[in-house]
C-alpha cells in the first residue's frame, strides 16, 4: 500500500520556488545595472539588453507555473487527513485484486464475476 505524503511534493515545489526566486533576482540586479550604466549616460549595447532580458518572460512564466502548484498541493494538503498523511487506496484496490488473482490461479477456483 502507498502512504501519501504532500509534504514531499511540497518541499520540491519550495526548493524550485527558490532556485526561480534566486534566477529573478539576479535578473533583477543586472537590470538595475544596466540602468545605472545608462543613468550615469555611458553607452549600453542593445545586445546587452537583449541577452539581459531574453530569459525573463521564461523565468516569470515558470514562477507563475511553480505558484499555481504550490497552491494546489497546499491546497490537497489541507483536505489531507488528520496528521498528513493519506492512503492510496486506487493502489490498495489493485493490490488485493492481484492478490485474489494469485490465489484463485493457485487453488484453481477460476475467475468470479464481478
């Protein structure tokens, strides 16, 4: 039988949450450095402006994504039994029919209707 526990999925979905965090913020630092070049009225390249915010719509767009998940796992959690923990019981289900399979095969009782 399968324990569930969201606590897993969710602890996966912080850590991914901060490696985007960290990626948006190192992001950001550039663009205030490129801004401060062209404040001070030095010469900033278009190409570096362009490989500065390439990958920024990619970065929001995923943090959006990571959010949403979060909140749905957080969300299930919740509806999550008492102490967090929750049984599989799809998997239990398929586990006793292989079981009863077995033993039908092994006593020669044959199949039973359902």
């Amino acid at each position: 039988m399968t324990l569930i526990t969201p606590g897993d999925d969710e602890a996966r979905a912080d850590e991914l949450m901060l490696s985007v965090e960290d990626s948006l913020g190192e992001l950001r630092h550039q663009i205030k450095d490129l801004t401060k070049k062209i404040d001070a009225g030095e010469e900033v390249k278009a190409t570096d402006v362009k490989a500065t915010l390439k990958d920024l719509p990619s970065t929001l767009a995923t943090f959006l994504k990571l959010e949403v998940q979060l909140a749905e796992i957080r969300r299930t959690r919740s509806q999550v039994a008492q102490g967090g923990y929750a049984l599989d019981l799809d998997f239990a289900k398929a586990e006793v029919r292989c079981a009863l399979g077995r033993l039908r095969s092994c006593c020669g009782a044959g199949e039973i209707s359902g």
